[in-house]
C-alpha cells in the first residue's frame, strides 16, 4: 500500500474483467488526486501476496469477495463476486 492510500483493495490480477476495472479506478483516482493516489491495489495472485500483511484474507477468501481495506489495514467492506 502506498503512504497515502487511504483504501487498498484486494484483486485477483488473473481475472481481465478485474485488470480492467483496477486500470479504471487506477486512471479516476490519478486524475482526482494527482498529487497523492487514495487507492492502492493489491494482487492476491502474486507470488508475494502475504494474508497477514492484508487482516488475514486468504487467498480463497479474497477470490469470493472483493474487499477493501482501510489505511490501518483493517476490513472497510467486501462485496460478493
């Protein structure tokens, strides 16, 4: 998560429906705030994805919700898929 992210969301960066949408909200959010992004975005697909470093979602946890969490890594909301 970057410094001034104030909500990381969690995504699974295999899905192209999910890599389109995270380039939408990456693009919104640059244009709204251009001096300091408020999103950042994690990849539950990568090899360095820690559940520990993200309030213990898991990997299959993660793939049957989107979740977002807030700058103190705690769980903001998570929506069904």
């Amino acid at each position: 998560m970057t410094a001034s992210a104030q909500l990381t969301l969690l995504y699974d960066g295999a899905c192209p429906l999910c890599l389109r949408e995270v380039s939408f909200l990456r693009r919104r959010d640059q244009r709204l705030h251009p001096q300091a992004a408020q999103l950042a975005f994690v990849d539950i697909n990568a090899d360095d994805y820690r559940p520990e470093a993200y309030a213990g979602i898991s990997y299959r946890q993660a793939m049957g919700r989107i979740h977002a969490l807030t700058a103190a890594m705690a769980p903001g909301c998570s929506l069904d898929v």
